[in-house]
C-alpha cells in the first residue's frame, strides 16, 4: 500500500502566513530531503527588512505546505542554521561560497538527514501538465456524504455530464492513510484527473475527503478498512438519493487500500453493480508487506544481507501483533525484539537515531494500531470469492508495493473460485503504483515524474465503465 511515514516532516505545522512587506527582500534556498527511499523538496525563505533583521519560513512543495514558521535563523559569512520549534527540527550547515551551496545536516525529532541548501534566484516549478483546469465542461457539485452507521460527515465532490439523462456513476476509495478527495500526493491529484476523464466520457464520479481529513468528520486515526466500507456504502446511497444517476449502474473505484476495501464493499452490498480494482492486493496483508519491503529495498540499492535482514525482522514483529491481541504485552515482545536486534549492532551503529529507543517506540504505536492489526491479518480472497459483478482489476509492471504478477493472479484465482464470468485483468507495462510511466518504480519517483496517471489507463478505464453498463 501507499506508505507515508515521511510526511511526518511537514504536515504538523501547515500553516498560512500573511505575505512579506513589499520593501523586504527575500532569499530562496532550495534542497532535498531523502527519507525513506522517497526524495522531499524543502524550501528555506530568508526575509531581511529594512534594518537587516531576518526572519524565514519553510514550504515542503511535494507535501502542498507552505509558510511553516522558523523560530530562530543565522546566516554568516560561511554558516547557515535554523531551527523550526514547531517540527522540533533544527539546520546546520556550511556555505560553499563559489557555488553558494550549504552543505548540513536537517535534524527532526530521531531522524538525522544530510540536506544541502543551494541559494536560487527562482523556485523550481513543479509540473502536472494533467491537473485538469476550471471551467469544466461538466456539472461540479460540493457534497455532504452522511455515515449515519458511525455518525460522521464526508466532505465530496460530484462531477457528472450536463445532459439531461441519468448517468452511471464510480465512488473514489483511496489508498492508505488519510487523504484528501483528489488523493494528492507530490502535487499530484490522481482522483481528479481520474474523475475529470471519467465525467467528459459520461460517467458521474463521487470522491471524498477520507473521515477525519480534509472537510470530512470521524476520526481517523481509530479506524479500520472495515469502518471505511461504511463509508464507501454511505456514498452509493448518496448517488441513489440523486436524480441524475442510475442507480442500477453504481461502482466503486479503488487504489491501493482502495482495491481491498471496494471488494469489501461490494460482497456486503447488493447496490454495487461493478468494481474496478487499481494496484488492489490480491494477497494477504502480512506477505504483501514482506514483497513490499524486498522490492523497495533491492530497488533503492540495499545489499541483499540488509534486505534479508530486514524481512526478517519485520516478520518477527508482524507475527507477534497478529499472534497477541493484548498490545501491552505485544508491546513488550516487540521491545525484547528490539532489543534483541540491539545487541547485534557495534555502538557506532547504536548511535544512529534509526536505533533509539523513541524511534522504537514510534514504530511500535504505528504497528499496534488497529489499522496496521487488521491489514496484516486480512487476506481479500475471502471477499473476492464472493464477487459476482464484473471486475476490472489493473496494475502496473513497475508496481514495487503491490507487485502484479503475485496479486493480479490471486484476484484472478478468486474471482474464478466465485465462479464470476465477467472479470477483465490487465497488467500495464511500464507503469508504477500510481499508474505513471517509469524507470524503476521506486516510490522515491513518485514526485519527479510530471505525469500524474497514465492515459492508457485511463482509457481501458473509462472503456471497460461504458461497456458493462451500456
């Protein structure tokens, strides 16, 4: 699935800030953070007023944060260091004064990252030639979406053809962790490129803010993929309760977790007429997160001793969550596990903030929530064994976190056990998790590659709609 544990660099402090005074001089410093495999841009600002005092700000353009506050700066002659109080972050480095280049060190909570600083004249511009632009050739409505089942509120958009007939319709589930309606991601909205393409070829399309996020209500943090079924079946009522659509042609689109919770959606439901799985697992969570850690890893170079190794690991942990259901106990085998692994380390390697005892800490909350406990225990055959409506299941060749070949043949091997004769399933060469074309399909692309969703996808999307509802 799509894993964001980077985002916790910036997304605690995004606030919006008044612009500078006219007659104040700004300074652009532009670097990269590399975190997790995935490559972040950080932008320092520098604001010198009249009287030469400074003051800066920091945007993480790939996470759509601007403004955050940076509570104290120094610039010298050879030295640049910052520190943003509300990220608990600090910066040090030095400046190259030929090249104008700070070479330092970013340091936030237990993460310790080398980031150079490079003084621009102007900022990078980041390009997403597919990001559709207003105005649209197409009704666009806000929406209310009402879970009376869990008594929250989500926050959508319903974009559906100008024509006076009914139209069938998709509801837009998203991947892992929470997310806005147009599931961005580095400045890429796939939702929206995805429902603008859909809605010109005459298909409504239902998207939301996940509960919790965005303008929606709930709490995200305590729920699991099965309280998003509700959701997404919260929404079908909703396209039921609209004039303008079918309501025998309802489906659902799912990325990701998305294409886990669809199925999910669908054998409980007999409003759900079809549903298209993108990069959905087909197998069970705890062996897909194993291929998930090998392929990443071997993609970002790792020797096959650290990535053994860390499989190994992982699967040691994954055993004793799914195993001990109490998580104070689970908690103290996961801390004898650490330390265990501890042991084995010279104290140089000891010294690495990757090994402290808050960043094991950290972890082991992430593990134990009860999202992660019921990922690592849910196998989607058991709901796909029960689909009869027609499936369209696509991948891409390059997907490093749902690899194809493993998942794309289990949904086939389900749906054939359910006895569905209707199912198309298509692995797409050259394309990554998000569906853009790639080199490698490492996630640490995700943000350099302009292209947002593959048009080829796109097509056998919107084909394979129009054909099983006409």
């Amino acid at each position: 699935m799509k894993k964001r544990i980077w985002f916790v660099i910036f997304f605690i402090a995004s606030i919006i800030f008044a612009q500078q005074p006219e007659k104040s001089k700004t300074e652009y410093w532009e670097g990269k953070l590399n975190i997790s495999g995935v490559s972040l841009r950080l932008v320092l600002k520098v604001t010198s007023d009249d009287s030469g005092a400074l003051s800066a700000k920091l945007d993480s353009p790939d996470q759509n944060v601007e403004n955050i506050p940076v509570s104290s700066i120094t610039v010298t002659e050879d030295s640049l260091k910052f520190e943003a109080s509300s990220l608990m972050a600090k910066y040090s480095g030095k400046i190259e004064k030929d090249s104008m280049v700070v070479l330092g060190i970013f340091k936030q909570a237990t993460l310790t990252l080398p980031l150079n600083l490079k003084k621009v004249e102007k900022l990078t511009e980041v390009r997403r030639p597919q990001t559709p632009q207003r105005p649209f050739p197409y009704n666009e409505e806000e929406v209310i979406i009402e879970n009376n089942i869990e008594g929250i509120k989500l926050a959508g958009t319903l974009t559906y053809p100008k024509e006076s007939k009914k139209f069938p319709a998709v509801v837009m589930v998203t991947g892992s962790g929470a997310q806005d309606r147009d599931e961005t991601i580095f400045k890429h909205k796939p939702f929206l490129v995805i429902a603008d393409y859909l809605t010109r070829n005459g298909i409504a399309v239902l998207r939301y803010d996940d509960r919790g996020f965005g303008k929606s209500t709930g709490n995200f943090s305590a729920a699991t993929s099965a309280n998003f079924v509700t959701d997404v079946l919260s929404a079908v009522e909703y396209l039921k309760s609209r004039k303008e659509i079918d309501h025998n042609k309802i489906g659902i689109i799912g990325h990701s977790e998305g294409g886990m919770i669809a199925p999910m959606a669908a054998s409980s439901s007999d409003e759900v007429a079809f549903i298209v799985l993108l990069a959905g697992p087909g197998m069970k969570g705890s062996d897909l997160l194993a291929l998930q850690t090998e392929l990443i890893l071997r993609a970002n170079g790792e020797s096959e001793e650290e990535i053994e190794k860390s499989i190994k690991t992982n699967k040691a942990a994954y055993k004793i969550v799914v195993e001990q259901p109490d998580s104070s106990l689970a908690f103290k085998e996961l801390e004898k596990l650490f330390d265990e692994q501890l042991a084995t380390l010279t104290e140089e390697e000891k010294n690495n903030p990757e090994y402290s005892r808050s960043n094991f800490q950290q972890m082991a909350r992430t593990i134990l929530s009860p999202w992660f406990r019921f990922f690592l225990k849910f196998d989607p055959k058991e709901y796909l064994e029960n689909i009869q409506i027609p499936v369209l299941a696509l991948n891409g060749e390059k997907d490093l976190q749902v690899p194809p070949k493993e998942n794309l043949s289990r949904i086939e091997e389900s749906l054939k056990i359910a006895g569905n004769k209707n199912y198309k399933i298509v692995e797409l060469s050259g394309l990554n998790h998000l569906f853009q074309n790639c080199k490698t399909g490492s996630p640490r692309e995700y943000g350099e590659i302009e292209e947002t969703f593959s048009v080829e996808a796109l097509k056998i999307i919107s084909d394979w709609i129009k054909e099983v509802t006409k």
